[in-house]
C-alpha cells in the first residue's frame, strides 16, 4: 500500500488562544497513538503529564515524555488524547483514528472518514 499521510490540525484545548498547528502526519494503524517531535509540544505548550516505556520499530527501548491533553481534528472529526513526543514527524495511530472514524484508503493512500457514518462518528460500544 505504501505510505498512508493525512494533513491533521493539532491544538491544546487547555489553552484556546494558542494557534492551532496544521501538520502532515504519516499514519501508522500499526503505532496505537499519537506520536509528535518535541517542537510541536512545545509550540502547543503542552505539559509533561509523565514518562512512558516506548519500543521502536528497530525494537529499542525508549523512555519518553508523554504530553497533554492534545485535540487532533480531520475534516469533521475531532478527539482528544495524550500523545508521546518522540521523532521527528508526526505519526497518527490506531487509537485516534477509530475515535474518529476513519478508515484507510489504500488506492488513494490517505484516510477519509467512514463512509457508512459521513456526517457522525460511530462507534462498537458492545
């Protein structure tokens, strides 16, 4: 399929005058939230809630803040979370994309929301 990368707003609900960021982030159903470089944490200001355990891909361990609360939007989609600040791009896993909605699109390699629930999100809560 390639890479799958959307264009995200990112913003700290806990400080509503600060200037909400755009950024293109890679997503990654593999990675279960949301990962952002150490400059867009601190851009959003967003406070050091603790540290966490993270393994990479080349099965490193890593010790890594993690920060928040973080508001990531998509189109008419919104959530709210923690994320880890580790690399150097953004990365958007499993966890926010199901608390939006949104689906992959693999021949258009980019996510869209669900289209069996375009105007609201749904969710499995049985």
């Amino acid at each position: 399929m390639g890479i799958v990368q959307a264009n995200i707003r990112l913003s700290n609900p806990s400080k509503p005058k600060l200037k909400a960021l755009t950024v293109n982030a890679m997503v990654d159903t593999g990675a279960m939230t949301i990962c952002i470089p150490e400059h867009v944490a601190v851009q959003l200001q967003l406070p050091e809630i603790e540290e966490r355990e993270v393994t990479t891909a080349d099965e490193r361990s890593h010790v890594v803040p993690y920060v928040g609360p973080i508001q990531i939007q998509f189109e008419n989609r919104t959530c709210f979370t923690g994320a880890l600040v580790i690399g150097g791009s953004v990365l958007l896993g499993a966890v926010p994309m199901e608390d939006m909605d949104l689906v992959i699109s693999p021949s258009g390699r980019s996510i869209t929301v669900n289209p069996k629930s375009p105007n609201i999100p749904s969710a499995i809560v049985k």
